[in-house]
C-alpha cells in the first residue's frame, strides 16, 4: 500500500496536479454564464473530470517527449519521468489512459464535445514540440488552456456565442503572457540546447514588454466578454481585480526574477478563484 501511495505522488508530481486551477475556474465561469446560473451535479463533476483528464494526458506527453531534454536542465533534472522514479513506459501508459477516460467522458457530456474531444487532445498535444522549431509555443499553451472556457460554453449549450470567444481570447493572452515571464528562467538553457523561445530569442527587456502587452490584451478581452455578454457590476469587478493582479505579477517579477515561482504559481492561481467568485456573484444578485 505504501508502494502505491508513492506512485502516486510521482504521478501528481509528474503533472503538477495541483496546477489544474489555472483552467478549471475559466471552465466553471463559461459554464455559470452560459447557463444563466448553476448548470447541475451532472456536468459539474464531468466538466472537472474531463479538465483533468485532458491536462493529464497534455502534461504526460510533455514529459515523455521531453525527458531527453528535461535531464539536461538542473530545474527539471528532478522530475520523475528524468530520474527513474517512473520509466518511460510508465508515463506513456499513464498519458494513454487519461486520453481515453477523457474521450469517454465528453462522450457522457454530449455529441458535439464528443466529436471535438480528438482535435481537443491534439492541440494540447502539438504544444509540446513547438520549442523544438518556433518561439510560437507560448502562443499555442494560450491556445491550450484557451480551449477550456470553449469545452465549458460547448458542455451546456452545444454551440458557442460571441461572449465565449471573447473570454478564451483572454485567457489565451492571460497564459501567454505569464508563459513567456515563467519562461525566464531558461533563457540560457534554451539557447545553448537550441531550443526556441521568446525570451531566448528576443531577451529578457523585450520579454518582459511583450508579456505586458499580452497581459493588457487579456484584461481588455475580458472587458469585452463582460459586455458582450452583458453581465453586470460584479464581472467588470472581476476584469478590475485581474488587472491589478497582473500589474502586481509584473511588478513582482521586474523586481526580482527569483520570484517567477511566486508570480506564476499564486498570483495567477488566485486570479482564476476570484474571477469566477465575481461572476457567481454577479450572476445570484443580478
């Protein structure tokens, strides 16, 4: 038993479990607007299982297509798909099975997300060799974790409105921008190992300017979702409190880039809680 419980904390450690919160929230607040309210039992707990398992599967892949180059960096030579608490096939198997429950449970949530749950899996999948040939990979994670607020509008309604794209734009400049600051880090990695990247390429300054300019692009496509979907006083506090949130990343990180942990991890894994508290507020005294 106590060889089991191990495993699987190699297993969360591999994914990084905990990092679901970054997308999980911009599912649920689609699924509160596009739902006028609560949407059921049912597909709250699908919603949830299909989020984790199709972020399994895009991290698993990850790590087994990068284990060549995870073990040469020091900060990710300790992950367990590079120092042999779990072997290749391990994580290959462990990949395998989370796509699949992920294609059964959009299966139980309707037909269209059903259909789309393949294309789904092989964008978050092609993420993972964009920094082999193009500096664009940051666009595509955006585009990655973008894809969550679409699956959550699609779950309840079958189709997506205008409001819904406005919401996963943000969010894919919302995790661009904190990619490319996260991405700092490596910056001379990435250049002795030819690996492509903004900041490798461009260098910190221009990093720096360029996730700025994602950022505010973030807040003001969200200011559209909130009008556009014509929500009220609670969501453009929402917009508000993740546009000083971001200003509050930036500062942190310009300050001092030991403190990217922080910036990456907390600030921006309370953005997504308090976001959707707005709009569940906004939408009980609407």
């Amino acid at each position: 038993m106590q060889k089991f419980i191990l495993k699987l904390k190699d297993f969360n450690e591999l994914v990084m479990f905990q990092h679901s919160i970054f997308s999980l929230p911009f599912i649920l607040i689609a699924m509160v607007v596009a739902a006028d309210g609560w949407f059921g039992f049912k597909l709250f707990i699908l919603s949830i299982l299909a989020a984790l398992t199709a972020r399994n599967a895009a991290m698993g892949f990850n790590r087994w297509l990068d284990r060549d180059i995870d073990e040469k960096n020091p900060r990710t030579a300790s992950r367990p798909s590079v120092d042999g608490r779990l072997d290749s096939s391990s994580v290959a198997i462990f990949t395998a099975i989370n796509a699949l429950v992920f294609i059964l449970v959009t299966y139980m949530v309707n037909d269209t997300a059903f259909y789309l749950s393949i294309p789904v899996l092989a964008v978050l999948a092609s993420y993972s060799y964009f920094k082999r040939f193009s500096s664009l990979a940051h666009i595509v994670l955006g585009v990655s974790l973008a894809l969550a607020p679409l699956a959550g509008v699609i779950a309840v309604l079958e189709y997506t409105p205008a409001w819904a794209y406005m919401l996963s734009i943000g969010v894919l400049f919302w995790v661009a921008g904190f990619d490319l600051l996260y991405s700092l880090q490596d910056i001379e990695f990435d250049k002795k190992n030819a690996l492509h990247s903004i900041p490798s390429e461009f260098g910190a300054k221009a990093t720096m300017f360029i996730s700025a300019i994602f950022h505010v692009n973030a807040v003001l496509f969200w200011g559209f979702f909130v009008i556009v979907a014509d929500l009220g006083f609670f969501a453009f506090a929402a917009v508000a409190f993740a546009a000083g949130m971001l200003f509050y990343e930036h500062t942190i990180v310009r300050k001092d880039f030991t403190q990217i942990d922080k910036a990456f991890f907390t600030v921006n894994g309370y953005l997504g809680i308090v976001f959707l508290i707005f709009i569940i507020l906004d939408k009980i005294f609407s």
